[in-house]
C-alpha cells in the first residue's frame, strides 16, 4: 500500500459504478481478461506479455516452476501488488470489460469484488465469527444480517459444523486446516465474484487439501476462481482452464507458455516445454 | 541457564576464568595440557567441564543472593518502622502529614506518607498519558508509514535518546519546562506538571521502542488479509495491527510506567519536594522517590526517620515488582493466546 505502484485517481472510480449495473456485467461477473500484462520490480522486468481470458464461474490453474510468476500475476487481479513498493503493472487487465490497471476501479471496492487466499493460513487473532465479519463490518454490516451471513460463509466453506459451537473462540484454536478453510469463509463474506487462492493447499496435510478441493469444486458456477498451484494433479482435478507459465532464464521475464482447457493442456500439450514440465522434465 | 552452560562447554572460556581464579598457575595450566597424554588430556577436559560448572553456577547464585538478600534487607528496615517503631501501617500510608522530627496528638512521628505515595502515582500516570499518543503515533509510523525514514531517522533517534542520562533531562526540566510552567500558571513552577513532562520524555524511547517492536512482530501475513478483504490502511491497523500487539503494547506502556515510578534524580530536580499532598498540577509536590534521595543521607541508621525511609523504599520496591508481574502475566496470557 505504499501507493507508488499504481495510481488511481477516485473520480475515475466513480466512473465504474453504472456499469456495474448492466445486464452484461451480471451475467458475466467475474471474467478476467489479460491484454500484454507485464510486471515489474524495481525497474526489472520479471514477467511479461500475459494475454489470456479467465472465464467467469470457472476454475482457472496457474502452474509452472518456482519464480515463473505466477503468483506476481495473480496479486496483479486484486491489485495486492500495490502493497509492494516499486512494483509497476503493465498492459490491461480488465474485469469484466472494466481496466483495474489503469485505476478503472478503486482497489478497495476491487478486493471486495476479488477475494483472497493466501498460502499459509492467516486467521486473525480474533474469534471465529469476528474473522468472518472483519470484511462486511468495513462496509458496515448490520449485526443481525451478520449472523446468517456467518453462518453462509461457514457452511459454503464445509466448515460450519466444525465451529458452529465455537464461534466465539479464538480462531488461532483451529487446526491449520480448518483455519484454512476459514480464511476462505472469511474471503467469502464479502461476497466477492472472484476467489484468488495463491496455493492454498501447500501447507496442508492431503485429508485437508481434499476439502479445500471438494469446496472449490462445490462452489463453482457461483463464483470464478483462479488458482495457483504447484500441484499439478490438484490442477489437473479442480480447473477448467490451466495456465501454464516459464522463466526460462534470469536475463528474460517469465512468460505466459500457453493456456488452453485443462484436459488438453495435460493430454496434448501444444507447446514442448509444457510437455516437458507436465512429464517431470525440470521444475 | 542455558547460556551458562553452552559456556562452560567453551574450552576458552573456562580457560580464561581458570586463569582468573588461580591467577598463580595460569602460565602452567595454559601450556600443560598439549604435552600430556590421550587419558590425562580427557581427564583435565572432564576436569575443565566441572570447574567451569562451577564457576558459572556460582555466579548464577550470586544474582539469586543479591536479588534476595536486597529483598530481605529493604523488607527488614522497611518493616521495623512498623514492627519495631510501633508506627501504625495505616497512618503511614494513609497520613497526609510528613514530619518525621515532630509527633502528633498521639505522640507519635509524623510519618504520612501519602503525599509520596499520590506524587509518585500522579507524575507516573500523567507521563504515561502524555507518553502514549506520541509513543504509539511515533510506532505506527515507523512500521506502517514509512519504514524506512521509521529505521533510518527515528530509531537512531530513540537510542540516543536511551542513552542520555536523567540528570541532563531533570537539568533541561530546570531551565526551559519549570520557567515554561511558572509564566503561565504563576507560583514557583515546580510541581506535578513539570516532574510528568520530564518523565515522558524520558519514558519515550523506552515506550516508542518496545511498541515498535510489538508492531513489527505483528506477521505480514495478518495485514496482507486484512488488504486483501477490501480494509483500508488505517482499517488495517486500527482493528487487526494495533489488537495484535496489543499485548505488546501494554508491557511497553507498563515497563515505561516502571521507570517512570522509579526515576529519582529528574524528577526531584523540577517537582519542588514539598511532602504535602499536591492541591494542583502546577504547585511543588514530591515523590517516594524524590524524598528518600532528599533526606537518606541525613538521617542516622536506626532512628525512626531511617526506617520510614527505609519503608518508602520498601513501597517503591513492592511497586517495581507488581509491575514486572503484570508484564508477566500480560506476556503468559498473550501466548496461551497463541498456543490454543
């Protein structure tokens, strides 16, 4: 949030409300469209020239080596990058026909609209419940509509019957696991479009992993996801669509290799890196 | 203790505390152990490891020792006022008048200590509220404004702060706050408000360092959901920063409290060192603090005075160590928090 990295003027946000309106924009809430998407830190170009389309209510995969960018793409949805100092966003990358590159839409209303998952579990250091309602009490929830919406969230995430004597417990009580899956109840209370999850599963034991995938799966058709794997197989079971990223050397930024439906990507790969990566090759 | 003894395992270290001990024979037993054989090499190691367990064990009973046998001795004469004067604890603590030359109606010395006891609370207080609006405004920035000026500017700024000693401070509290106080409030310009400011000053860089700590140990992870759930930067720091360091930031403000109760030297410079119970910030007052510094080299060991001095530092003990329980028991709950 030091704010150098992308500037966004409010009037222009403003701008964005109508649209948010119109009959197209409910149909297809949460499709992401990248045009030359490139990114930089500190001057340094780490990936470049990023074009795809991110479906709405699909499940998207970024795959690829370590340090090919895929998790520098993805803080590029919800504008988290802003967080880090020097980072500068190239390109376009529009949300549902709206640039939030060029500051089309103001970053906070984004990150309610473009949820969040990290890789390791961070639950505050509140109770259950008041991890949920941290995002709508910002926007000023009302207590009784928090309840159910609490309970939603829970439920949507397979977590509800876990917690639902404990909800005024210490969240840090929670198995890494359950907190995992509470992060994304959390992401869910401000009933955002989009759910980013930046490996989710990368600290959890399989039994865990398998809920986290059994949700994704459950939720699909509500809302778009797009994650970031390193598990191919969990790319393979969870996405519509993969994305297959590469750096090859340090001299050049990472690129976008191809994307495509994730059956073809695995089975007939068009592009012989991505055979070789998806074989074990390297990476 | 375990410092202590990973030290005892260092081969130098016992060497150079042996030579200390048995200063006579430290050319011989630096030179002795290359030239003997593989068993008498195992042996005087063995031997090392003992002494050198003993050196450090004794120097760890040595603190214990000090620390109670301090202890006892306040505890002794601060005591004897009550057991061995027959002076009445409750008109100690409770009496408003401080002469202890004199006697009262019940012929006894004039031994109320109250004024103290009300200083002491009042300039510990009231430097903690001045203190800690700009301690924690001064942590905030440094971690969440602006990192760098908060490690290139500001805490090199706290340790030098740290580092001058109080009597530079009461000396400035002298000369430009007490002038400052007497122009606006009239009087003398000694007193409560004066002997407060000096302490926040001083009190400060403690409070802003270890809150700035506290802050920086709040993990990345905490304010990256929070930003990525649609907060605000000030949203992010007012309900998930500032409640995660919470307990941080009360032993910041409690270990502040403790050297501002505890400061003698400053605060007798500014506060006037009247023993009456203060009727306003801005008329003298006095502290436990400021009256035994005042009046301990005067009195002779044994008399009633003594042992009433004796007893003020008996109370500022028993303060110090109710203040180092709260932050114990702060630090416990803050991890069975964690550990859930």
């Amino acid at each position: 949030m030091q704010g150098q990295a992308v500037q966004c003027p409010p009037a222009q946000a403003e701008s964005s409300e109508p649209h948010l309106e119109t009959q197209e924009y409910m149909e297809n809430a949460g499709a992401f469209t990248l045009k030359d998407v490139s990114v930089s830190y500190s001057g340094e170009t780490a990936v470049a020239g990023v074009s795809a389309d991110l479906k709405a209510k699909e499940v998207t995969a970024l795959i690829g080596p370590s340090g090919c960018g895929k998790s520098t793409i993805l803080r590029c949805l919800n504008r988290m990058n802003d967080m880090f100092p020097g980072v500068e966003v190239g390109g376009n990358i529009l949300l549902d026909g709206v640039d939030i590159v060029s500051g089309g839409i103001d970053p906070i209303t984004l990150r309610m609209r473009v949820g969040m998952v990290f890789q390791q579990p961070s639950v505050f250091p509140l109770s259950i419940y008041d991890n949920i309602a941290y995002g709508p009490r910002l926007l000023g929830g009302k207590s009784q509509d928090l309840d159910e919406l609490v309970e939603d969230c829970l439920r949507k995430a397979a977590i509800w019957d876990e917690v639902k004597d404990e909800l005024k417990e210490s969240a840090l009580g929670l198995s890494g696991g359950q907190q995992q899956r509470l992060c994304i109840a959390r992401a869910l209370a401000t009933k955002p479009e989009v759910l980013l999850m930046d490996e989710p599963c990368s600290a959890l034991d399989p039994l865990s992993t398998e809920r986290i995938e059994d949700t994704i799966l459950e939720l699909r058709g509500e809302m778009t996801f797009v994650i970031v794997t390193h598990n191919m197989q969990q790319a393979h079971r969870v996405s519509d669509t993969t994305l297959f990223m590469l750096r090859e050397t340090m001299e050049r930024p990472a690129e976008l290799v191809e994307y495509g439906p994730t059956d073809q990507i695995f089975n007939d790969p068009k592009d012989q890196r991505t055979a070789d990566y998806l074989a074990g090759a390297f990476g | 203790m375990q410092t202590a003894k990973f030290q005892s395992s260092n081969d130098a270290g016992v060497l150079s505390a042996n030579q200390g001990s048995v200063s006579g024979n430290a050319v011989a037993s630096s030179t002795g152990p290359s030239g003997l054989p593989e068993a008498t090499k195992q042996l005087a190691k063995s031997q090392l490891e003992r002494v050198g367990k003993y050196i450090t064990g004794f120097c760890a009973a040595l603190v214990v020792l000090v620390v109670v046998s301090l202890i006892f001795l306040v505890a002794q004469h601060g005591l004897s006022t009550f057991f061995v004067d027959g002076i009445n604890p409750i008109a100690f603590f409770t009496g408003d008048t401080w002469n202890p030359h004199n006697t009262g109606a019940d012929g006894m010395p004039l031994v109320g200590a109250l004024p103290m006891i009300v200083g002491s609370f009042s300039v510990t207080l009231l430097s903690c509220v001045i203190v800690i609006p700009f301690a924690l405004g001064a942590a905030i920035f440094a971690v969440e404004i602006n990192p760098t000026l908060g490690s290139k500017i500001l805490r090199p700024a706290l340790e030098l702060l740290t580092g001058i000693p109080s009597v530079v401070f009461g000396l400035i509290g002298l000369m430009v706050l007490v002038p400052w106080v007497r122009s606006w409030a009239g009087g003398t310009g000694y007193g409560i408000l004066a002997g407060s400011l000096v302490l926040a000053v001083m009190v400060l860089p403690t409070v802003t360092s270890l809150a700035i700590d506290a802050l920086e140990s709040v993990p990345a992870t905490y304010r990256q959901s929070s930003y990525a759930l649609g907060a605000t930067r000030w949203q992010t720091i007012w309900h998930i920063v500032l409640r995660a360091a919470l307990p941080g930031l009360l032993t910041a403000i409690v270990l502040g409290m403790a050297r501002a109760f505890g400061e003698a030297l400053a605060v007798q410079m500014v506060i006037g060192n009247a023993a009456i119970i203060p009727s306003s910030l801005t008329t003298p007052a006095a502290t436990l603090t400021s009256i035994l510094t005042m009046s301990m080299g005067n009195e002779a060991m044994g008399t009633v005075y003594n042992d009433v001095l004796w007893s003020l530092a008996l109370v500022l003990l028993v303060m110090s160590l109710v203040f180092i329980l709260i932050v114990h028991l702060i630090g416990r709950k803050s991890v069975s928090n964690n550990a859930q």
